[in-house]
C-alpha cells in the first residue's frame, strides 16, 4: 500500500465502538482510494477497527506499533 496519507485521525482514548464509527463517517466523506491513517489503542480498538474496516471492504494494513504503546492503521478507502 502506498505510504503516502491523505488524512490522520487521532482516536486514542475514543472506546468501541465509537472508534469505529469516526472511522466510517471520515471514510464515509472520502472518495475511493483515500488513505487514512488512524491512532489507535492497544486491544479491542485496533482490532475490532481493524476487521471492521475489512468486513466494510476496505484495504487495511498490518497495524503497526507506536512509541507511545498506541497502534497506527492505515486503511485505504475501496
């Protein structure tokens, strides 16, 4: 996936499943093929985004760890 992000959302500390659905509603305004990059934290944040995202259609990358014990996601709209 290309490492270029059009967009960052920050949602560390934002609860299931609201981390989702500030994922959706972003996603929602964005045209196909929009990447997003999301801050998430460790647990049920990145992987319930994570396979919720996927079960949406998108293209999700690997999560990667952060410094700060938080995860980055990267989703590109389908």
């Amino acid at each position: 996936m290309e490492e270029n992000k059009n967009h960052l959302l920050d949602l560390r500390g934002v609860s299931c499943p609201m981390n989702f659905v500030k994922t959706k509603l972003l996603l929602d305004k964005l045209e196909s093929g929009a990447v997003v990059e999301v801050y998430l934290d460790a647990g049920e944040p990145v992987e319930s985004v994570s396979l919720s995202m996927i079960a949406e259609g998108h293209s999700v990358e690997e999560p990667k760890a952060r410094a700060d014990g938080g995860f980055s996601l990267i989703i590109r709209k389908a």
